[in-house]
C-alpha cells in the first residue's frame, strides 16, 4: 500500500507580540523599605506607608536625584512571545536583567512567523542619526506580506525537510529566519525595566529621545502597563522626572 501522504504544518503570520506577567514581587513600599536604611531615624517604613504624600515626596526625591538601589529590591518576570530579532534587542540589556528563551536544539520550533500590520511604517527618510519612519503605500505593504510570507514558506519546509531525513534539530534551525516567533522568561527589577524603557519606548515626558524599533517598543509598552499597575508611585515619578532611569 503507498504510504500515506503527511499534511504540511499550517504556517501561522502574526503582526502582534504578547507580554504576561507571570510573577512579581514589586510594590512602592519595596523601595520605601530599602531606602529606609538610609533614613534610619527619620520616619519609620510603616509611618511611610501610612502617609501616601511622604511616600509619593520619598520616592520623587529618590528618582530626581538619581539614588537608584532602591528601585533594585523588587522583581518582575515576563513571559514574552515576539520574533527572534526582538530577543536579539533585548539581550543588549545584560544589567538587572535574567533571559530563558526557548531552545531549537531540544524542541521542534513552531511555524509561527511575523509580518507586519498594516499600521506598521515601512520607510525610513532621513540620514542615520536623523531619520523618520512614515507610512508604506499599500503596494509596499503588499510586497512585504508576500515576500515574507514566501520567504518563511521556503525557510520552514526545508527545515521540516531536514528533520523528516533524521538531521539534528540543532543544525536544522539553522535555516529559519529571525522573524519566527520565539518565547522566553525575562526576570527584571524597577529600576533595570526603567532603563529599558527608557531606551526603547518613545514618550512625550522623555527628556531624553529614543528612537527604538516599533517591535520591541511594542513589548516594552506591554510590560509597561504590567509595572504600572504594581508600582503606581514609582511609574509615576520615573515620568515625572522625564523617564530616565535613576
């Protein structure tokens, strides 16, 4: 009897990330608590927590004069899920910052790839240094679904093919392309978050301009919106104080 045919893997083409919050232990009274050792004398942690215009005034001065170990006694930690070039961001943040990523040598990745949304600005004008992104026609939005959908086609069939003749996973990734979904744990505290916001989201209250990539700037606005919500007096002054980290 001929063998029976195998369906090919359903290639799935995202223009989103995702961001959860799988654990934290981050709250303002956690810098209230570690500066507290330098104020030994002066209000107590609990007088602090007690009087929320103390803790707010505490916690601006810390920010705007820049004492920033405070902000490291707490931490978060992110399940992320983006394309492998938005990792390759992500792991010029070394200080404060713990990465786990999904491997390709012990699992078989998954077709899952991105292709910007419609909402994505495609050309950059301007010299390096001084440069805008503005809106793509709608035939170069169409030429970069096609092609990267093409491209990504190619790319994951001969990695299937690989693998169905018994190569490696490791050596067989070595086809796939950075725009394939990957996933990882990244594990940070305020202060180190702060500094990577600072660099890669661009905001009207920055003192300091950034002009990050819109993929990670997408990450990073979601894990914003996780820290905001734990730390409410913090999130605050870091904008007060232009978003720079301390």
């Amino acid at each position: 009897m001929p063998d029976t045919p195998t369906s090919e893997p359903k290639l799935m083409f995202r223009g989103d990330v995702t961001v959860d919050l799988v654990k934290s232990s981050a709250t303002d009274s956690d810098v209230l608590w570690a500066a507290r050792v330098s104020t030994a004398g002066e209000k107590s942690l609990e007088e602090l927590q007690k009087d929320p215009e103390s803790s707010k005034g505490l916690i601006n001065y810390l920010m705007r004069d820049r004492h920033g170990s405070p902000f490291e006694h707490n931490s978060m930690t992110f399940f992320i899920s983006a394309p492998i070039f938005v990792f390759r961001e992500f792991m010029r943040h070394r200080v404060g910052w713990s990465y786990n990523e999904e491997s390709g040598r012990y699992r078989e990745l998954e077709p899952v790839f991105y292709v910007p949304n419609d909402d994505r600005k495609l050309v950059q004008k301007g010299r390096p240094g001084k440069y805008e992104f503005v809106e793509g026609t709608v035939g170069q939005h169409k030429l970069v679904s096609e092609a990267m959908e093409r491209s990504y086609r190619e790319a994951y069939e001969a990695y299937q093919e690989m693998l169905n003749e018994g190569v490696a996973r490791e050596v067989a990734r070595a086809v796939l392309p950075v725009g394939l979904f990957s996933s990882m744990y990244a594990t940070c505290n305020a202060r180190s978050l702060m500094h990577f916001l600072g660099l890669r989201t661009q905001h009207e209250q920055a003192k300091v301009p950034s002009f990050p990539q819109r993929e990670i700037e997408m990450v990073g606005e979601k894990m914003e919106e996780h820290w905001a919500k734990l730390m409410p007096l913090t999130y605050a002054a870091f904008n007060a104080n232009g978003r720079v980290a301390p």
